[in-house]
C-alpha cells in the first residue's frame, strides 16, 4: 500500500504523540499519598504504654495550642540573603536586630525543586513534596484535595483570614472567613500587588476574630523577574517588607496575654537566581529564610552566627503543634525542636511522638517491608524507651536520671525522625518505569521509520510504500504480538506497584502491543528493501557511486548522537554543550567543503562539466522509463563543482571561504554572551556585566547598534512600506527599553522616572501587526489569484520581518546581539553556502533545525524552566490576560528555533522561485536577493 508522505507523516505525528504522552504518564512522579482528606481526621495516638501491668499513660489526647494568634508573612523569593546577607543588615535593619537580639529562631529552609510558587504553597502547607506537573498546574491551581494545614484549621474551628497571591484562594477554596487575592502573573506590576495586601493590616490587626492571618507579598518576585536580585529596586522593597514586619510584630507583643503568646513567621516560597527568575535547584532558588518570632521564646544572649538548616516541608509539621492540631497526614516534614524547647521535657516527646507516629503510618501506607526500614525500626526503639520513661515519670521520679533519659529518648526520636523523612523523601518519585519503556519504544520506532522514509518522501512521487501485504511482515507480526503480550502479563502481574499501562483495559493494551509490532515490522520491511536495492547490479558507474558525502555523514551522525546523548541526564542538563559542538565542526566541515568546491576540483572543472551533461541525459532517460529519483541525487552531487564556479566569483569566492570562520566567530560570542546549563550557570557572563547598573552607557549602545544591524540585515527583500514600519518599530523598540529603565538616549544625562512602557510597547505592537497582515496578504494572493510563487517568497519574508520586529521588542536589551548574530548567519548561510553548493532540502533544513536549538541556548535558555524569562509575557500589558501572556513568553523563549524554522519556510520557497525561473531570470534573481 502506498501513502502520500504527508499522510504518512501526518499518521507518524499521531503515533509519536501517543508514545510520548505515555512516557510523560509514566515520568513524572506519583507521590506518596495516604488516605483521603475526608478520613485523615481520626483518634491521635496515646502515649507508649509503660511497660509492667496496671500503667496507663493519662495523655490520650492531641495537645492544646501554643500560641493564641499566628500570623504567616510569606515574602514571594525572598533568598536567605537578602535577610541574613548584606542586603538584610542594610535594608531589613529591624528584623536582623530581632534575628540577631531579639526573641526568635532563625533558619534556612531548603525547598525541593521545582521551585514555583503552587508546589512550594503546597509544601508548606501539608507538608508533602509536589512533582514537576505541579509546574503545569501552576499555570491554574486546582482545589487542594490533600490533607493540610488549613483543612484542618477550619475543621477545628479556627478563623483564618488571607490577603496576598490568589494561588492561595483557588487551592483553598471556602477556607477563609476573609480573603483578598491578588494576581500573581502580572510581573509589571511591583507596588499596586502589595497594597493590595497591606492596606488591610491596620484593620485586621485591631481585630480579635481571627486565629491565623496569612500575607502573601508579590513585589518582590515581580522585582526579580524583571530586572535581576541586583536590581536598584530590590533595597526599597526589602525596606517595605522591613516596616510591614516591624508593625504586624509591635502589633501582636502589645496584644498578648498572660496565657497564650503569639507567633510570627517570615518565610519564602522560594529563591530566586543571578537573573532574577527562579524554578531549579540553584542556590539561590532552594534557600529561603525562614523566621519564628515570639515574646514566648528566650532572647537570643549571642548574636546568630550562622542559620541551621531545615526543610521547608518542617513548616507544616512545626505549625500543627503550635496551633494543636493533627499533622498533616501526607507530610514528610519533621517538627522543629527549638520552637518547643520551651516546654516541659513530656510536652517535647509527646510533639516528637506525634511526628514519629504520622511518618511511621505514612511509611506503612507506601512501602510493602516497611518493618524493614531503618527509620522505622529506629522509632520502635524510641517508642520502647519513651514508655521507660512514661514510667519513671508516673512513679513521680525527678531526679537527674528522669531528665537525662527524657534527653537521650528525644535524641533517638530526632534520629528516627530524620531517617523516617529521607526514606519517604525517596519514595515520592515513583517513576513508572513500565510505561516510561513502552513509550520510549514507540517514539523510538516512529523516530527510525521517519528515518528510514526520508529519501522517499523528499523524491519527486513523494510517496511511502507500506509492506502491508509481506509474508515476512504477516509472520512476524503475529510472533511479536505474541511475544508482546507475553511480557505484559508476566510485567503486570509481578509488579509490585500499580503501572499506568496495566491499569488500562486489555484491550487497549493489545492494541498498543499490536502498534509497535506493526512499525516494528514496518522498520525491518524497509531496511530489507534497502538492501535488496543494494544488491541490483548498477546501470550507471557514476550513479552508483556513493552519494555520501561528509556533511550527510556529519548530519546523521550528528542528529543520532543527539537523540541517544538524551538517554543520560548530565547530558540533557548540558545539551547546550552538544549542540554548541555539532555547529562547530559543521562550519569546519562546511569550510572543507568550500575549499574543495574553489581549489581542488578547479582544475577538473571542464571534465565534471562533460560528464554532468552526459550522465544528465543518460539519467533523465533512465528516469523516464524505470520512474525512479536517482539522478536527482546525482545531478546535484555531481553538478556542485561546477555550480560553485558560476556563482562563486571575484571577492565572493573570498567571502564564501571566510563565512565558516566568521559563523564560528559568532556563536564564540555569543557563547560569552549568556552562561546556561546547571554546572557553570552561575559564572559571570558578559550579559551580567551589561545589565549591571553601571554600565548603562556600554548596554544603550549595543542595543541601538543591535536595532541598526537588524533593520539592515531584514529590510532588503521588504517592500518600501514595510521597511518605513520596520524602522519605526525598532525605534520604538528602544523608547520602550529607555521608558523601563533598561537603556537610556544620549541626551538623558540625570535619573528618569521608570514607568511599564506599556505606550511605547503597544506602539510597536501596531508595526509588527502591520508587516504581519502585508506578508499575510501577499500569501494569499499567491495562493488564490496569481499563484505566483515569487510572491509567495516575498509575503513569507515580511512575515519572517514582523516576528523578528516582535523578538526585538520582547528581547531583553543585552540579549539583541543574539537577534542580529542569527540574521547575521542565516545570510551568510544563504548567500555563500546553500546557494551557491547547492544543498538538498534535507541537508538545509537539518542545519536550520541544528542552528535553531544552538540559538534556543546561545538565548540563554536551558531545559530547567528557571531560565523562562516570563517578564516578556507583559510587554505592553496593563493587566493579566491569560493567552496574550502564555504566546508572549512561548515566542520569546522558542525565538531562536522558531525564527530559523519560519527562515527555513523562507529559504526553500525562495528555492522553488529559483527553479520555476528560466537561467537567466533565475541569476537576476539571485542577484537581487542576495545584494
């Protein structure tokens, strides 16, 4: 059966959707989960029964409260820096007097990437660790189904009351008796999110109706996301949160009463990076201050020296004891023993027994031998030495020996606390290994059979036989089927744990086991085909001699490495460095090439040129009696020597030979341009030395240079309308930097007032619409009433105009280089090497797909979403609109790849053109295009 390749790729695109979609249901992590909500509120456990007959501990209950009113101030990425660093002592001078004298406990939490903010709300409040979905979810929180802290809170009774990120409000929907959510996503927004917030405090805090107050402030998240944790506006708004502390605490101290203090706490959902965005593992995106501030602890006699460090998932644990409630039932948090250490030597292993018990439980929940693990044969032990002590201390003993033991009990409970954490820590990502393989081998099949079918498709019948009716395929087919489903059922029943893909109905799985026998199949069909083709005896000596050359080689090799370097994960957090290496030996294969084409093969010229004319006539007969694509591939290989000295003349064959030098010139640059990846991320680059603040001057004039470069290097193929809207646009590109504060114009010489830009931004948002609807127009005139195909070329390039006028503005100004590197190269590309050698649509759209992930990187992007630049999702916007933001950051993220891919569309248009044009307008053609 034969299909049309773009059926055939079509059917391909649909398998391949299903294979990854399978792999992604099986990647990401299912997390440990205990009973549902609804059943987590059952009898807390007594005390360990002592041992001998007749005792029986009295304490059967949850312990009461420790403090009367708790109020949360969660501060959107705030590092532990800018609280104990020099950022801290210089802005925040009230709350380091009260860190470093006062009555409080200071720490660092640690917060599991990813690091955004649902997941870290998620983690703070029931103590659970979220997987990377919840990275999706972010976008738009569901309901909190789990077992948490304000589940709980509102089920004993207690008033809760919230202001701040409405993130808060869709995960805990009819929780506050009061609430105020603001948007989280409009980063523009650096004052107005936290007004919101704090205009309510001075109503609140004379209230008496409320057991838990939570704050939740953006600014300084938004801070970070624009313009970096170094930028100028970092200091006032830490100074803000400073006097927003110092009130809410002054606040509580003249409100307490004899029975019951009152508790502050100060905290961060995350970090935030050197660039100011956040969602890795960096340092500066893990490590979160972390504040108990209470006139119920000891005033600190030494000044704090260095933080200890605890988990941010202790919170929740840590809050149910002081608001005497159950601990979550999900949590793998541990309580923080010096928020109790007040209390009476009972109280403190009581709190540890509860926490020990809730991990134990949990344990028992998620893990077959949890009799097994060391942390649970470690609490036992604590439990048995806890009821020693239950004993002595109902005897009335109090003597030394009763508190020494009542120590040495709670170190073994911290111990078991500690292993029983890490092993459920583990146990959180249970990756369905099952389902990630079944789908990694339909991607990998779809992957090989694209392979395989490439010549095919790209011949004149565009055509992909499929061996439906083989006996080879018939056969085999039914074994594998067989084979198959064999493993399945020997799979799914020895496992252990639940899989996705043994959950799914049989049939449904013999469906999917049918799938890859047949491309499995398909695969060995084709490569039985090819080399049966092999075997023919050849027709033409010249035909038949290989038509592999070393690019071909480079770009298979190349593209395979690739795919299989994904299977390691060092090479997935480096793959800039992959990539960084294909171009480079490209450009010097590309340089073998050239210099071949324009000295060694100069002298044999006029013998090529007689046996590309013969072998031309002998094969184009050939061609028409047998219907097969062969002398295309060898009129092309065999006409690139003389094809090169006819466009290749005078100072352009000089040029020709420098453009792989000056390409690797480029991307050396740009490398230096941006640190990306995890391991070296952190280095200074040259882009931290131009955003810095004082070198303003060196980033307004590489931006205006970058403006000029690009409407030169774009303007050439435009019409004279377009090239008026181009120039206006990046002039207007540049006022909206200067309105934000990025660049300045030379006449400015003192401070100027920051504003969005949002004038400035829509101004350009006209232009780029206007260029857009020009080359949209031009397209379907090509398409409907002239079918001129020159026509076609020039609508694509003002489209191509108008989207790289839009990545300009939504660029960030030290990253405008990259812009005009990439036009640089695509017309050097054009000019110097695939016209004049000639290139198959294969090869140029291969080195297009390999340049635009080089340039996704040289971007300064990286496959950890911390280095998603979402700022550009609000140039020009006033206020938060969903789709506008998420096109907004997607192009400006996948700039790079896409521009290239809409080049692509460009280049092999433009080669159509070519070859409809008789040789002499086709050389004014060239001519034209490439001045």
């Amino acid at each position: 059966m034969r299909l049309r390749s773009s059926v055939f790729a079509s059917s391909c695109l649909l398998v391949q959707a299903l294979g990854v979609a399978l792999f992604l249901r099986g990647f990401f992590p299912v997390p440990v989960r205990s009973v549902p909500r609804r059943e987590a509120r059952a009898d807390p456990p007594a005390e360990p029964a002592p041992p001998g007959p007749g005792m029986v501990s009295n304490w059967t209950k949850i312990p009461p409260p420790l403090f009367k009113k708790i109020v949360i101030v969660l501060i959107d990425a705030l590092r532990d820096d800018f609280v104990f660093g020099f950022k801290g002592k210089q802005f925040m001078p009230y709350t380091t007097q009260v860190v470093e004298k006062g009555t409080s406990y200071s720490f660092i939490a640690e917060a599991k990437p990813p690091t955004v903010t649902m997941p870290r709300v998620k983690a703070l409040m029931t103590g659970s660790i979220p997987g990377f979905i919840d990275v999706v979810v972010n976008l738009n929180s569901p309901a909190l189904l789990d077992d948490n802290l304000i589940w709980q809170a509102k089920t004993a009774g207690k008033r809760i009351i919230f202001y701040g990120d409405d993130t808060w409000v869709k995960l805990f929907p009819k929780h506050f008796v009061e609430y105020d959510g603001t948007t989280s996503f409009f980063v523009s927004d650096f004052t107005e999110v936290d007004d919101n917030v704090t205009r309510h405090l001075d109503r609140v805090l004379k209230r008496e109706d409320w057991d838990l107050l939570i704050l939740h402030y953006l600014g300084l998240d938004h801070i970070g996301h624009m313009t970096g944790p170094n930028s100028p506006l970092v200091g006032p708004k830490l100074r803000e949160m400073d006097n927003i502390l110092k009130k809410i605490h002054i606040s509580l101290l003249s409100k307490e009463e004899a029975s019951l203090p009152n508790l502050l706490v100060v905290c961060g959902d995350h970090g935030m990076s050197e660039t100011g965005s956040h969602g890795g593992s960096s340092e500066g995106e893990v490590h979160t201050p972390l504040l108990f501030i209470s006139s119920a602890f000891e005033k600190r006699s030494v000044p704090l020296a260095q933080p200890e460090h605890v988990q941010q998932t202790d919170l929740a644990s840590t809050l149910a004891i002081g608001l005497g409630l159950p601990i979550s039932r999900n949590s793998v948090g541990n309580l923080i023993l010096p928020v109790v250490a007040g209390k009476t030597m009972r109280e403190q292993l009581r709190f540890v027994h509860l926490n020990g018990f809730q991990l134990s439980r949990l344990l028992q929940e998620n893990t077959p031998a949890y009799e097994k693990d060391p942390g649970y044969e470690h609490f036992k032990i604590a439990e048995k030495s806890h009821g020693n002590w239950i004993k002595l201390y109902l005897e009335g003993n109090n003597s030394e020996i009763l508190l020494n033991l009542g120590k040495k009990v709670l170190k073994q409970y911290l111990e078991a606390l500690k292993t029983l954490s890490s092993s459920l820590s583990k146990q959180v990502a249970q990756y369905d290994m099952y389902s990630m393989m079944v789908g990694t081998v339909i991607i990998m099949e779809v992957l090989l059979l694209l392979l395989l079918s490439v010549p095919k498709a790209l011949s004149k019948r565009a055509e992909f036989e499929v061996p439906l009716s083989s006996p080879l395929f018939s056969l085999l087919f039914y074994l594998m089927c067989l084979m198959l489903c064999a493993v399945h059922v020997i799979v799914c029943t020895s496992a252990e744990s639940l899989c996705y893909f043994c959950s799914m109905s049989w049939l449904t799985a013999v469906g999917v086991m049918m799938l890859i026998s047949a491309l499995m199949c398909g695969i060995l069909s084709a490569v039985a085909k090819i080399f049966e083709n092999s075997r023919l005896p050849p027709k033409n000596p010249i035909v038949s001699s290989s038509n592999w050359s070393e690019i071909d080689v480079l770009i298979l090799a190349g593209t395979i490495g690739h795919v299989l370097s994904l299977g390691a994960s060092s090479f997935i957090e480096e793959e800039h460095q992959t990539w960084y290496f294909l171009i480079n030996t490209l450009c010097l294969v590309l340089c073998q090439e050239l210099c071949r084409n324009n000295f060694l093969l100069k002298e044999c010229e006029p013998q090529h040129s007689t046996n590309v004319r013969r072998n031309s006539d002998s094969t184009g007969e050939t061609s028409e009696s047998k219907n097969i694509d062969i002398p295309t591939a060898s009129n092309s290989k065999l006409g690139k020597a003389t094809s090169s000295s006819e466009f290749i003349k005078g100072s352009d064959k000089w040029i020709s030979l420098a453009t792989p030098w000056i390409i690797l010139t480029c991307c050396r640059l740009l490398r230096s341009l941006n640190q990306t990846g995890v391991q070296w991320a952190h280095r200074p680059d040259f882009g931290h030395w131009l955003t810095s603040s004082d070198h303003k001057s060196e980033l307004s004039f590489l931006a205006a240079v970058s403006l000029l470069m690009i409407f030169f290097l774009v303007q050439r193929r435009c019409s004279l309308v377009s090239k008026i809207a181009m120039a206006l646009g990046l002039l207007g590109v540049y006022s909206y930097r200067a309105a934000i504060g990025n660049v300045i114009f030379p006449w400015q010489h003192g401070g100027k007032d920051i504003s969005k830009g949002i004038t400035e931004a829509r101004f350009v948002y006209v232009f780029v619409l206007g260029i857009v609807f020009t080359g949209t127009k031009d397209l379907l005139k090509s398409q409907v009433i002239s079918a001129d195909s020159s026509m076609k070329s020039t609508g694509l390039w003002e489209v191509y105009s108008g989207l790289v006028l839009l990545a300009a503005l939504l660029f960030r100004p030290h990253n405008l280089p990259v812009l005009v590197f990439c036009l640089l190269i695509q017309t050097m590309m054009t000019k110097y090497i695939w016209i004049p050698l000639k290139f198959d649509a294969a090869q140029i759209t291969i080195m297009h797909y390999w340049f635009g992930q080089a340039f996704f990187y040289f971007q300064g992007n990286s496959n950890g979403i911390a280095s998603v630049d979402i700022s550009a999702g609000f140039v020009g916007l006033d206020s938060y609109v969903e789709l506008p933001a998420i096109f907004l950051t997607a192009f400006a993220t996948y700039a790079g790849p896409f521009l290239w891919a809409i080049h692509l569309l460009c280049c092999l248009s433009s080669e159509v053109s070519r070859s409809a044009l008789p040789p002499v307008h086709m050389e004014r053609l060239l001519t034209k295009a490439t001045l």
